[in-house]
C-alpha cells in the first residue's frame, strides 16, 4: 500500500515536525559542499547541516574510519568500560590541541579529561552537573539569546522568551545577562556555580564579542569561584578560523564544550575539563555521571578522522581569508545591511524576515541551501564546509547576488 505514497507525504504525516517551515528536500546523496536530491538537482550546502559538516559532507578520510571501525566493533558497553582505541586516540587528540600557554590564566589548569557524550546539548548537561558537584553550589549565569540546547537544564539556562515560556517552572538559580556587556558580569558571585556562554554567539545571529570582554568574563569567573563553561559547539572544530574560537580571544575555559562539527557528520560531543574538575565525578557517590552510547567507537573514529583532516589541512586557517572573500561579496550589496562573524561562521542581515524568507526561498529554488538562525530571523546564516574552494565561494556569490538584484528590482 505505501507505493503509492511519496517519501514526503509520508514526511509530513509521520516524522514529528517542530519546524516552522521544514525544507523537505529529499537529498539522495551528499559529498563535500554538495548535496544531491532525488530528482538529480545538485544543491550548495551553506550552512553544513548546521556547522557539522566541517570537512564536507562525507569526507572520504571520515568514510574510512567508519567503515574500518564498522568491520571491527559498533557497540560493546555503556561509557568508560572498556578501552576503545579511536575513543582514547580521539581524548588523547582533543587534549593536545588544549594544550596552550592560556591554560595558566585558569585556576584548575590545563584540560586533560575528555567526558564524551551524544551530543551538544547533553555536553551541556554534563558540563552543569561537573560544575554543580564541583563547586556546591546550584546557580548558572548564561546569556540572552544564546541556544544551549532544548533539554530541561539546557532550556533552563537560555534562550528567548517563546522558547521557554511554555516549559515552566524551569530550574532554579538561573540568571541571565546581556551578552558583551561589561557591568552584567557583577551578576555573575559566589552563588554561581558556571557560567556558559559561547566564545561567538551562535543562534543570537553570529554575534563576535570583544577581547575584552572575554578577558572580564575570565577574570570574573576566576574572582568568583565561577566556572568558566565555554560552549563551542558551533564555533569549535575550526568554524572560527582558529581550530577552537578561545584561542582568538586569549582566555581558557575551565569546561570546554564540543560536538556538531566534531563528529564529520556523526553524531557525537564531549565536555572537557582539567583532572581537578573532572575528578569530582569519580568521588562518592559513584557514577556521577553515565551514558550508554556517549562515545561511540564509530562516532570517535570519525571525529578523530576530521579532526585530522582540519589539522593536517590547516582547514581552521584558511577559513578566515575564505571567510573575508564572502563578506566581501555579499558585504557589497545594497539589500545587505551587514555581514557579521568569524571564520566562516558568518550572518548576513537583511531588513526583515519576510524579505529573508523570499531570498531563502529562491536561493533554494536555484539550489542554494541557506537559513535563519533560532533567535535572529532577519539574518542569513552562512557557514558553508570548511573545504570549500574559492573558486566554488565565487561561483555561489555571484549567484546569490542574481538572486539579490533580481529580488531588488
Ligand atoms: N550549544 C550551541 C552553541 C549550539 O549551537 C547547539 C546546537 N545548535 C547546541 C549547544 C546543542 O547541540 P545539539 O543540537 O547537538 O544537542
């Protein structure tokens, strides 16, 4: 019976949907900036699944460690059981590119200890329960308009107003200040257990701070016994153009968080932390934390095969001159009002969402995916795979300015 029923129909009536407008395109295949549908239309990919596919959709490097790990084991047991080898090849990875003079300027010291999870949001989650353990206390400062993720906790901490209002009561102890500003860091005492901000505002519409006030958030959190909980979910794994976007802004966090791009496409993320920190999750009661599947040897011997990528490629470095090239292009245009971020993590705002939408909508029409962001809706988000040439930057700019002028008249 279901012959007759398309792929989409079946989409629309079966799979949940939470989006406004899911793009239900039905992709056949993908392989570095390109994504294929079912009808043989070949699509840019801009915004890389949402900053996961770094190293391109299915990177042949990626594809191989999965498929030699596939012919080895998939599951064995839950968390920390056993020793598998692309877990502690990837830890040990991870932990050598946190290796940096800036450790000094965190009071508990390099990072040594990889905890890994599913997933970006259960980083987050992890990394409140370590700091809750850590420092007794129960209170989280993070900031407005940042996305952490959609679990209880995760939700608790941030996000806008329609965003949570639905879910109350929330968790208790949760503040919440404006991002880059200063004087909002006194809020930030001897209550607060963490406070987690992002080291370049993802969802809020790609929003860079200044140096300086990385620095006051450091030394803030230094004075208070605060721990520093730097989310780079979005930015890490070289989206920044440093391969983590902290090292740009010369502090060092006391928990670092990663996932999306970590994985080359595989879902995975991890919360880090120095030995004195993590070392309270060991401490009676046990089991401080715990996960079946967090970890997974075919996630950990795809990460580890993107982060080689990225490092052997230098891919983190070229992604601020390839970076530059579309904020010159697009930056360019009249309907452009501005062309914000980092790397190639970029926002292009327009006036409004309704103008956004239509060039959405036609940009995809001429197979170019782009999109909004969660909380900034008259921004385009722009944050294609790091592999992508300058001839293919070029290539998509002059047919998104088309669409640009073509809207215009
Ligand atoms: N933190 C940040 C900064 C994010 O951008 C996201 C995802 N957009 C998350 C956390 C949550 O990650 P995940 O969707 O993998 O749970």
């Amino acid at each position: 019976f279901m012959r007759n029923i398309t792929h989409r129909q079946l989409f629309l009536s079966h799979v949940a949907q939470t989006s406004r407008f899911p793009l239900a395109l039905e992709i056949d295949s993908a392989e570095g900036v390109y994504m294929h549908d079912v009808n043989g239309k070949k699509y840019y990919d801009l915004i890389s699944g949402i900053g996961v596919s770094n190293v391109g959709h299915r990177h042949p490097a990626v594809v191989a460690a999965i498929k030699e790990q596939v012919d080895r084991y998939l599951h064995l047991m839950v968390y920390g059981e056993y020793v598998q080898a692309p877990q502690v090849l990837l830890a040990a990875a991870l932990v050598g590119s946190l290796d940096s003079p800036l450790a000094e300027t965190a009071p508990y010291g390099p990072i040594n200890r990889v905890y890994f999870t599913n997933s970006g949001t259960e980083a987050v989650e992890g990394a409140m329960k370590l700091a809750k353990r850590f420092t007794g206390r129960f209170g989280f400062v993070a900031c407005k308009d940042a996305y952490h993720g959609a679990s209880q906790g995760a939700l608790s901490l941030a996000g806008q107003a329609f965003f949570q209002e639905n879910f109350r009561p929330l968790l208790p102890g949760m503040t919440r200040i404006r991002y880059g500003v200063v004087e909002d860091l006194e809020q930030i005492d001897h209550r607060t257990a963490g406070l987690v901000i992002e080291p370049i505002g993802g969802e809020s519409g790609v929003r860079v701070p200044d140096i300086d006030y990385m620095r006051a958030v450091r030394k803030r959190c230094t004075e208070t016994g605060t721990l520093l909980i730097l989310d780079e979910v979005q930015t890490g794994f070289g989206r920044s153009g440093t391969f983590w976007a902290f090292e740009d802004f010369g502090i060092y966090p006391d928990i670092l968080l990663s996932a999306k791009g970590m994985g080359g496409g595989m879902p995975i993320g991890a919360f880090m932390a120095s030995e004195t920190v993590m070392s309270v999750l060991m401490e009676n009661p046990i089991l401080g934390h715990i996960t079946t599947f967090g970890g997974h040897p075919v996630s950990c011997a795809a990460a580890l095969a993107a982060f080689d990528v990225i490092q052997s490629e230098r891919l983190h470095e070229a992604a601020g001159r390839k970076g530059q090239l579309i904020k010159d292009y697009l930056g360019a245009h009249p309907l452009v009002k501005e062309v914000r971020g980092k790397g190639l993590m970029l926002a292009v705002e327009f006036d409004s969402f309704p103008l956004l939408k239509q060039i959405i909508d036609r940009l995809i029409e001429v197979g170019i995916v782009t999109d909004w962001f969660l909380f900034c809706d008259h921004s385009m988000r722009i944050a294609p795979p790091l592999i992508i040439t300058e001839e293919q930057i070029s290539e998509v700019c002059r047919k998104i300015i088309g669409v640009l002028d073509e809207i215009e008249l």
